[in-house]
C-alpha cells in the first residue's frame, strides 16, 4: 500500500506491506536514530512521537500513522540541545542505544507535565530502558533539566 | 581527577552514531541462525516449507566450511554449527540468507526439524548436585593445613545456588560479512568486545579459503557487559561463510528472542561452603568450598571463568586453613560465558551469605565479625599471595559510617517488634582482581601504536572497544594528560585488526588498567625520547619528522609470578575493594523487597574521569542489585525466558535512592573498574532481609515467590 507521512514536518511516499510496523518503514527511509531493541514493546529504544506523545514504533502499524505527525531525534534539531547537553553534563551517556529515544521521551515529557516531580519523571520515562547507566546519571540530568530537585 | 566530556556523548544522544544495524551495503543479504529447538539429540530431518524458491536462499552447513568446525576458544570444543548431536537448545544448525528479511523469518519460522531425542540436563540443580555431570579440568587451591578442626570450632554448612543472569544489551548482536573475491579476503563489521578474538574465529572457519581477514568493529557497540566476547565469533564465522558462499555480502542482526535464548549468560553456580569458626575469638579458622559452574554444554571459555570464580571464593577473608575445588558441570543448555564479575558475583553470593549466618550463630552483629575476619596486611590469599593493603576494611568502615549502620540496626529491631512489615539492613563487601588472571597478560603481551600526524594530531590504535564504558575517551585522557597535549588532538580510532596491534580483549577490567597504563607511558616515553616540553611545538619545528609511528608492548611485571597449575604465587598484582550497604522494606502482605537505599564504597585506585567511574559504578551496581533481586532467566516449570517481556529489568521505578564514594582515589594507578561495581551489592539484599525477617535464603533471585516459600518453611 501507498502510504504519506509526515515525519519532522516532510511528507515522504512509501509503498509497504499493510502490516509493517512504524519501526521499519521509519529505519527504512533512513530515519536510523529509531532503534530496535526488542520488538515487542518491551525496552523503549524505538520510541518517537506522534502528535507529540511518545509512542513504541515497533507496536505502531505504519499505516496508523498516516494523517498524523510523526517527529524522531532527527525533527527536534536544535531544540534537543539543551536535553543532549543536560544529559551529557552528567556523563550519562554510555552506550548511547537508548540515548535518542530517552531525548525524544524528555522533550515530550517537559511538554507534557505541568507539575513535575521526581516521581512523575521517574514514571513517565519507566518504559525506557538502560542497560548501562543504572538511570541515575540520566534522571540527575533530566531532573535539572525539567527543573525539579 | 577529571571529567573530560565523552568525545561520542553528542552523536549517541542526536542519533547520527552507527551501530551495527545502520550500515548497509550494496546488493546485501540477510542472514539468519537456524538452531535446534531440542536440547540434545540427533538431526532425523529438515524439512523445509514449500511455496519458496530455494534457489534464492543462500544456506550453509558444516558440510560448506573450507577450514574447521570447532570455535577456538580457550578450551576448542564447540563446533560452529551441529556437526552429528544436538547438544543444546539454541544450538546453530545451519546458516540461511536471503535478499529479504521478513520473508527469510518467515522461512525460518516455517522450517520443521524432526530430531532423535536423548536424555537432556536442562534443570540448574539437576546439573549442578550431580557429580556424574562433571567435566574438564579441576582446579584446586590448596592452603590446607593438615590437622583436624578442634572440636569446641562452631560448623557451618551450606550450599547457596546463583541463577544465570542475562547480560540484556540493548543492541542486539549483529554482523555483516564482506567477501571480496578478487582480493579474497573476508572484510568482518561487528558489535564486539574483542575484534582480535573474532578474527580468530573467522579464520578458523574459513582455513585457507581467504588470504586475509579483517574485523573492524561498528562504531557504536550497543551494551555488551562481556556477552559480546564469545558468542560474536561463533556468529561472525557463519556470517562470513554465508557471504563466501554467495559471493555477497550477508548481515545477520539477532532478533530479541534468538539473542536471548541462544546466546551465552552468567554462569549458574552451585557453591558449597563449610567453616570451623573458633567462638572466642571469633575467627573462622578452616574453610572448605566446593564451587561448581554450569557451564552448558561445552566448556568454551568457562575455564577461565572458573578459576576466577574459584580464586574469589574466599571472600574477603584471612582464614588460616583452606582449600577450595573449583569444577565446571556440564547440561544440555548453550554455553554460558563472560559477563561483568567473571565468576565473582557468585563467589560473593555464597561467602558474603556465609558470613551472616556465622554471625548469627555466633550471636555477633555481621559487621563485627567481618571487621575481625577481613584480610589484614601481611595475611594470604589461599594462593599465597600476600595482602599488602587493608583498602577493603577502609570500605568497610566508610560504608559503615556512611549508612548510619548501627543507629539502623537498633531502630529497625525496634520497628519490626511492632509491625508485619519488616525493614532490614545488611551487608556485603567484594573485590576484584584487575587483568587477566596469573601470568595471562604476560602471553597476551599487549602492543599499543600511536601515530603523530604533521598537525601534531595523535591517532590512538589499540583493540580494546567502547561498548558504551567510555574506554576511547578515558584511554585518549591518560595519554594527552601525561604530556599536557591538547584533548581535541587525541584520538583513539575504530579497532581494525588490519590497523590496530593486538592490545589484547576489552574483558577483565584490563583496559584502563593495563592498556591506559601502557599508553600513559607510552606518551611519557616519547616526551623523553624527542625531549620536548610541548609536543605541538615540537611537531611545527620539527615537521620532517612527521607522521611518525610509534609503539610500545606491555612490560610484565616481574614480580607477578603464579603457578596455573597449582595456583600458587600472585593471581593479580592489583586488586579494586568494596563495600556496601542496603536497606531494604519487606511488604509482608505483596512478599515484596523494596530496595529502600543503597551505599556502596569503592577504592578502584585513581579515578581518571569522575563522572565516566561514576556512570560505571551507577550501572555495575543496579545490574549487580537487580541480579540478586529481581532477575531470573530459568525457573523449573516456567523454562528459560524468550524476551524482555519475561526476563525483565530493572526501570527507573525500581532505582533505589544511591549513594556511591570512592576512596583512596589519591593512588598512582587506576585500577580495575568495569566489574567490580557487580561483584559486591547483591548479597547485601539478602542479608538485609535476614536482619528484617531472620530468616536465611541461599538463592538468588529474591522474588516474591521464593521469600514466599522460604516463610512457608520457616513456619
Ligand atoms: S523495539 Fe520497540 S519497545 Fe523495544
Ligand atoms: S546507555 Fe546503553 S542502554 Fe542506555
């Protein structure tokens, strides 16, 4: 099927399978900031926003996705800086596979909770795994950036 | 003590860094694993589906290998692919590729094997109580002293089981082959730790087929924690061999569930613990441990594992009479591996639960009686080797000090008087010895380049991989702080086994520790030899000169002498300690252990990127509490897991509020750092629920279910 999605406000036509998932047509048509870590909705790694809600690629058909903005790490340019910088600043980063979907999550979490706290932000980023940095790095980052203590 | 920002930090987090699955080349194929879903047996039949064209399916099978079926690991006994028996579940059959992946899975999927079965081991005790399952070489560490206990000596006895743990990298493995006929060479991209071990592999599969093979590592490694060490040679020669056949060249990237259930896992282990403790004093004065591995079914690297394991046995303790047996036990389940710790985590698991149940016979608080029990200076390991620091006391009482551990202790008593609920604390304290084991980095014999270009750029070539643990910002840190040269004109480049020299595998907590050291000097010993203050200076008058080449190859240390045979003499030169603390809440209505905080305190020596050490130990520490607590991969009824949807992990909802100190962080060498942040934390979740509940567990994982039956039995 013909599909027309707008991803990081570009219109791109692709012709795919009806039951392939947003994961593959977005790494398909290069977008490989999107990774695939389990494939089954468990780990976080393939995670972008739709209408700016975080959503699992890989648990998204691709045809869902028509009619809706679909945005990867790609789309937020500069305004991942401060995310990127946040995290880095704590030397979070480690093996850096969970890393762009954790940026995406952040933005849309700061978007998204009017009143945050440390609890809130835990909950909000429980779907995206790390094996690496033990999260701690990674919330003391995020906890400066979303502005709480 | 520096934080110098980690040179990949930006394009990790903007997705423009490359892992494995980013690369494509032209005309590729996709690779996939066909393995056995039988735990031991005879292939009858493969019977492929029907409806597809098998002409454009690439298949290979021992039959197709130009050079040898057997993995050269340090012991040579697992074939690449099943040559006649089936020995385990998820072992590889054959190799298949096709220009397209989905309709490849599907191919897979649909292929039906029809098997011979056998009797299979498959059970974590069925294999580990049963002597007759045995296999390999023994090892015994003898400091035994020839004399009968005294009969007044407290006995203890236990046996403590530890569970595989799975090593959960977020990036699948993944490879791509590259046969270039006109050269004939065999061109390897990986995700690995160890790109020299993979070319091994290559060219044992390969033989005389291709001139040349080359590994070259993606840029970036997603997560390893040693589970990309081993397996990736198995997987990079079946890939080759795919593109060899096709002439094309072949990607195979593991789906989740095949990386699970196929690939290598921490070791299960059996560790059998007898102790005569001397109830005046205190001391324990005898100690005989029987510690056994599951290795699954061949023994690949597990040797090595073992006489680590077997080497950290003792704990952190000087007991005067000892002997230890280390054994390695064979079941029908894949072969299990490295991951971070190597052997001590389990070692710990048992000596560091011991401890607590000694005291609480003995009627003494776990941390006096470890205070007099810990080594002190001048004591000996069961190998000999001296102790020459009491690092690991100094952790102790820090760790002590740090937790408010004995207000604790006398409010949580008085607490749980009143409440079902139970709080509890406990505690655990480890080590780890730092490189390979015994005169091992004497025959790795570790070479490091460094090539200065005419701009005064220094290009670092070493074959240790950054898997996420900082190592190329760390390693490029130690040479251009040792010569004040500027950070953005030191770089380490991508391991290739074409460019780089053989500084040895990414494992064992060797590369900052031994290769950081190596090309710390490295750097001084150029400063010498051109004699000059500031090397761009230099560079600019002396442009001729330039590119220049330069190499060094490690030095071993001459007093490092040990005997592998009888396991006497030095094991390591340098060792990190630890200590920790963890408070714990029991819900007795859930049976669940809330990990309320955690202290640890660590010596690893100087510490060379603050914030990098400290990423390392939040990681090593979450993995090591969470392999105590809440991850298991087999349980009897349930089987072993398929996926993150079974075998679960820790999320930031489970992240305990952590404290972590370093000390003695004035010392001239870093020491070993990647694994000893897993080796220590576990066992102290375990012995806090004892002080919360008095009652003793000898299994991990803590899971609501074994707390359960444990209280059940307690009745
Ligand atoms: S790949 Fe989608 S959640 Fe893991
Ligand atoms: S940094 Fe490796 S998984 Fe998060």
């Amino acid at each position: 099927m013909i599909l027309k999605l707008n991803i990081n406000n570009k219109f791109y036509n692709t012709n795919i399978e009806s039951d392939e998932s947003l994961l593959v047509v977005l790494r398909h048509l290069g977008f490989k900031s999107v990774k695939k870590g389990c494939d089954t909705g468990t780990c976080g790694v393939c995670s972008v926003l739709i209408d700016g809600k975080p959503r699992l690629s890989c648990q998204f058909l691709a045809a869902r996705a028509q009619g809706h903005k679909i945005t990867t790490v790609e789309g937020l340019g500069k305004k991942a800086d401060a995310i990127i910088d946040a995290i880095v600043n704590e030397g979070a980063d480690q093996c850096g596979y969970c890393g762009p979907s954790l940026v995406l999550t952040t933005y849309a979490m700061k978007k998204e909770l009017k009143d945050p706290t440390v609890n809130k932000i835990k909950h909000y980023l429980a779907g995206n795994l790390c094996r690496c940095s033990g999260y701690e790095g990674q919330l003391r980052g995020i906890k400066k950036y979303m502005g709480v203590k | 003590m520096k934080s110098v920002r980690k040179f990949d930090a930006r394009p990790k987090l903007d997705g423009s860094w490359k892992f494995i699955d980013d690369y494509t080349y032209d005309g590729i194929l996709h690779g996939q694993l066909l393995y056995s879903t039988c735990h031991h047996g005879y292939i009858k039949k493969i019977n492929f589906p029907e409806n597809y064209d098998l002409s454009e399916f690439t298949m290979v099978s021992p039959k197709d290998i130009p050079g040898e079926n057997i993995v050269p690991e340090p012991v040579c006994d697992q074939p690449f692919m099943v040559d006649k028996e089936v020995m385990h579940y998820g072992q590889v059959i054959m190799g298949i590729a096709h220009p397209n992946r989905k309709l490849l899975l599907k191919f897979i999927k649909e292929t039906k094997i029809e098997y011979e079965e056998l009797p299979a081991i498959i059970d974590i005790k069925d294999c580990l109580d049963n002597e007759d399952n045995h296999f390999g070489k023994e090892i015994k560490i003898d400091h035994s002293i020839k004399k009968e206990p005294k009969v007044d000596w407290k006995y203890n006895h236990n046996i403590y089981y530890t569970p595989h743990q799975e090593q959960a990298y977020l990036e699948p493995q993944g490879v791509i082959s590259v046969y270039n006929p006109r050269a004939n060479t065999m061109f390897v991209r990986i995700t690995a730790q160890c790109p020299f071990f993979v070319k091994h592999g290559v060219e044992a599969i390969m033989g005389k087929a291709v001139d040349e093979v080359i590994i070259e590592t993606s840029e970036g490694i997603g997560g390893a924690f040693g589970g990309k060490e081993d397996f990736p040679s198995l997987f990079a020669g079946v890939s080759s061999l795919l593109s060899y056949k096709s002439g094309k060249p072949v990607k195979i990237i593991l789906e989740r569930s095949d990386d699970i259930q196929i690939t290598t896992k921490r070791h299960p282990a059996r560790v059998e613990l007898e102790t005569w403790t001397d109830p005046l004093t205190k001391k324990i004065k005898r100690c005989r441990i029987d510690y056994r591995l599951d290795a699954g079914a061949y023994q690949t690297l597990s040797p090595v594992v073992l006489a680590r394991g077997a080497l950290h046995s003792i704990g952190g303790y000087s007991i005067p009479d000892t002997l230890i047996r280390g054994r390695l036990f064979r079941s029908n389940t894949p072969s299990n591996g490295a991951f971070r710790g190597f052997g001590a985590p389990q070692a710990f698991a048992a000596m560091e639960a011991h401890i607590d149940r000694i005291s609480a016979d003995l009627k003494i608080d776990p941390y006096e009686f470890r205070k007099i029990n810990l080594f002190r200076v001048g004591d000996e390991f069961p190998t000999t080797q001296k102790v020459v620091e009491e690092n690991l006391s100094d952790c102790l009482e820090r760790v002590i000090h740090n937790s408010d551990y004995h207000k604790k202790v006398i409010e949580f008593a008085e607490w749980n008087r009143t409440h079902k609920d139970k709080k509890g604390i406990g505690i655990s304290v480890g080590y780890h010895g730092g490189g390979y084991t015994g005169n091992g980095e004497k025959v790795l014999n570790s070479e490091v380049k460094v090539i200065i270009d005419k701009d005064a750029q220094v290009k670092i070539f070493v074959a240790n991989t950054d898997m996420g643990q900082g190592a190329h910002t760390t390693l490029a840190q130690m040479f251009f702080e040792a010569i004040s040269h500027p950070r953005e004109k030191c770089w380490v480049q991508l391991p290739n086994t074409s460019k780089t020299p053989n500084s040895g595998p990414t494992v064992a907590s060797r590369t900052i520790y031994i290769i950081g050291n190596l090309l710390r000097k490295l750097a001084l010993q150029i400063k010498e030899e051109l004699g000059f203050e500031n090397l761009e200076e230099y560079v600019k008058t002396h442009l001729q000169e330039f590119p220049r080449e330069f190499h060094k190859n490690l030095t071993p240390d001459p007093s490092v002498i040990f005997d592998g045979d009888t396991n006497v003499g030095i094991a390591y030169k340098d060792y990190s300690w630890a200590a920790c603390v963890n408070e714990i809440y029991f819900n007795a209505n859930t049976y669940k252990i809330e990990l309320k905080k955690s202290w640890n305190v660590m010596d690893v020596g100087k510490v060379v990127n603050e914030k990098i050490a400290m990423g390392q130990a939040e990681g090593g520490i979450l993995q090591g509490l969470a392999y105590g607590l809440t991850e298991f991969f087999y349980k009897p009824g349930f089987g072993r897991a398929h996926g993150f949807t079974d075998y679960t992990l820790p999320t930031t909802l489970d992240l305990p509020e952590m404290d972590i100190e370093f000390i003695h962080t004035d010392s001239k060498i870093p020491k070993g750092l990647g694994e000893v942040p897993m080796d220590f934390p576990a066992p102290s979740i375990r012995n806090a629920f004892h002080n919360a509940t008095g009652i003793f567990i000898n299994e991990y994982p803590l899971i609501p279910e074994s707390l359960l039956k444990a209280m059940e039995k307690d009745k």
